[in-house]
C-alpha cells in the first residue's frame, strides 16, 4: 500500500529561478515570495541508498515537498575528505532526480568546521555542474560550532566569491555561528557586495523555543534574509520525544514570515529524527508501517502549506 496521508494535496508550483529580493526569497518569474517547504536527506555516508529518483519522486509526488536538500557530509568516516568520489555520486543523484522531478534541490556542505579549500574545490564543481540550472540551492556551511562570525563571514566571502566566478545567480544559504543560532549578531553585520544570498537559521523544537524565536524576529526586523535549512519537533541532538506544540509554533512563525523550512532527516537511523523505520526500502515504495512518527507530523505540516498556499 503506498501511503495515501497527502492525497487531496494542492498542485505544487513549477520551479522558476530564484532570487532573494526586499528580505525574502522569491520567485523571479512570478515575483512571489517563494517559501520552499521540504526534507532534508540524511548524511550521504549512511544515507546515500536514498539519494535515488524513486525516494525523490515520492517525497515530491506524494509528500508534496517542493524542495529536498543533499547532506553531503565531510569529515567523518567515510565523507567527502576521504572519499570524494562517493560524495560527488550522492550528490549528482540526488540534483539530478531533482531536475527530472521538477523540485528544487540544495547542494549542502555538510560540515561543522571552516575547510575552506575543500569547499571551494567542492562549490566550483557544483556551479560548474549545475549553475545554469533553476533548480539548484547552495548552503556552503551546515552549522559552524565555534567559530566566530568574523571567522565564518571571512570564509563565507571566499566560497560565495568562487562560486560567482562561475554562477552569476543561484540562491546561496549562508551558515549563521552556533550551530545557526546566532542570526541576530549576523543581522547586525550582515555580508555585502553578493545578491541572492540568504541565511540560515536551524530549530529542534523541543529544545529552541521563545528565546530562539526572538533572536529571529529580530534578524528578520533587520531585513536579514532567514530559510530554516534544517529542523525537527524533537531535541537539538534529534532524539526524545515530539514537541506537537513548539513544532506548530514554529511553523505558523514561518508562515507568517514567509520563511521556508526543511526537515530532517530522510533516513532509518534508529533515532527520533530519522523519517522512516530501519530497513524501509529504498525506492520509495513505503508502507504507512515503515513511516514513523515524525515523517507522519512532516506530510501533515507539508500539506497544510500546500493548502493554505491554495487557498490564498
Ligand atoms: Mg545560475
């Protein structure tokens, strides 16, 4: 039985080129904000069995997300440092199901240290790529931990300078220090000469609450762009149990500001956070027994969106 919990979702939009215009990401065709909504794939390292077109076409078809994000990890065992040419497979499998679906898709740098050699040696194979194309999102650091804003700005300008050489345009996240939290020491300092830049901001709903959600409506009073690139109703570590209440507090905030979220992660990791049951299958053709809890939560959110977006 393929699951049937997005039936009566409304059509999504087409993919169009993106821009970040006035504090917001928007359409460039339509001229529309565009507030993408969506799943993060697990770590490539563990997850890259579902870095496939069938699992992209289910999430896009009968999830109704518009946009999915690669998490093409680094420096642990088995990543980008040591094995490129596996991350670099992830990752064309995944932007290119993407491209035949019609779905947004974000080339992330998964990584919590600045590397800065090795992003630009990444980012320029990836604009080269897939720079033309409408569909693509670069994030060029998942979550600095304890580097400064200083520090991570300085290495943002790099990445950001190399992939403009080669991509006049495509929608560029940009990492925000402590593990993205700090949006408001960012909103006060933000980097300039770049368009169509926009920051990160990451919430775990059982643990970022009213004083996370402060910070933000201040950087957003600033005019800093925000996406939240990454996100779960469960604890910062991605474990415990659901927060229903802060995870629907966060996603009428995001509404309300037009802000787009990505939740995490599209994996059967034994873990509150993983979407799907160990050893579910791999092709997307998921039974309702094989979808936990929190996937359940995220095709209910996703749907809203689409409804609302629909009714409007
Ligand atoms: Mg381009």
């Amino acid at each position: 039985m393929l699951v049937a919990a997005a039936a009566g979702i409304a059509p999504l939009s087409a993919v169009e080129p993106l821009a970040v215009r006035g504090g917001k990401m928007v359409g460039v065709e339509s001229g529309e904000p565009r507030a993408l909504h969506g799943v993060s794939l697990a770590w490539h390292h563990f997850a890259d069995k579902y870095y496939n077109r069938e699992v992209i076409s289910t999430l896009h078809s009968t999830w109704g997300v518009d946009v999915v994000r690669a998490a093409i990890g680094v420096e642990l065992e088995n990543c980008y440092d040591a094995d490129p040419e596996r991350a670099m497979r992830a990752l064309r499998s995944a932007v290119d199901a993407a491209v035949e679906e019609d779905c947004y898709v974000v080339a992330d740098w998964h990584c919590h240290h600045i590397r800065t050699a090795e992003a630009v040696e990444f980012f320029r194979t990836v604009a080269s790529e897939y720079g033309h194309l409408p569909n693509l999102i670069y994030e060029i650091y998942n979550e600095p931990e304890y580097d400064t804003w200083d520090e991570v700005k300085a290495y943002a300008e790099q990445v950001i300078a190399a992939i403009r050489e080669i991509d006049p345009d495509n929608v560029i996240i940009v990492g925000c220090p402590h593990w993205d939290q700090d949006v408001d020491i960012v909103a006060d300092s933000p980097i300039e000469g770049f368009d169509n830049l926009i920051y990160s901001f990451h919430f775990y709903a059982d643990t970022h609450r009213q004083a996370n959600m402060d910070r933000c409506d201040y950087a957003l009073s600033k005019g800093l762009p925000l996406i939240i690139s990454e996100c779960g109703a469960m604890d910062h570590l991605g474990g415990g149990v659901i927060n229903y209440e802060w995870w629907g507090r966060w996603v009428d905030w995001a509404r309300r500001n037009s802000v787009g979220w990505i939740a995490w992660s599209l994996s059967d990791k034994v873990e509150t956070c993983s979407m799907l049951r160990h050893g579910a299958p791999t092709d997307g053709e998921w039974s309702l027994d094989d979808l936990k809890d929190w996937s359940l939560l995220v095709i209910s959110s996703l749907k809203r969106e689409r409804n609302i977006d629909n009714e409007k």
